[in-house]
C-alpha cells in the first residue's frame, strides 16, 4: 500500500530509516529543488535526464524504486 512506513537502508552508512511514504516525497521534492537551485550544474543534468529518460514521479513509484531513489538522493544528508 502506499501509505504505509516505509524502512530505507542506507547501507553505506549503516543506518536504518523508516518514515511514511509522503514524508519521504516531500522530503525528496524538497532537497532536489533546493539542491536544483543551488547548483547550475545539478540542475542543468536533472532537467537533462528527466528530458531524456522521463520521470515517473514519486508517487507513482514502487516502495523499492522510491527507496533506491532515496537512497541515491539523500544519503549525503543523512551521513551525519
């Protein structure tokens, strides 16, 4: 279902998180937006591959592909 908890495993930093799916999207939206605004470059290369590999959207998302998408996009944040 997506409303449950979802648990994602930052294994590179031997950490466990579990939120609700929304947090977790909003949490994503938020850092690639800020991070788009800082980074001409960041922005430039998401803009390019959503244009060029498309973007299936958080929501539409599995539970495994929004924790991979997690993962990829917020491990910096939570290695703390």
């Amino acid at each position: 279902m997506k409303n449950n908890q979802l648990t994602v495993d930052f294994k590179d930093l031997n950490l466990t998180v579990t939120k609700n799916r929304d947090e977790w999207i909003k949490e994503l939206h938020k850092y690639v937006l800020a991070y788009c605004y800082e980074s001409c470059a960041y922005n430039d290369n998401t803009l390019s591959d959503f244009l060029m590999h498309g973007f299936k959207g958080y929501k539409n998302m599995t539970d495994e592909e929004l924790a991979e998408e997690i993962v990829y996009e917020l491990e910096s944040v939570y290695d703390k």
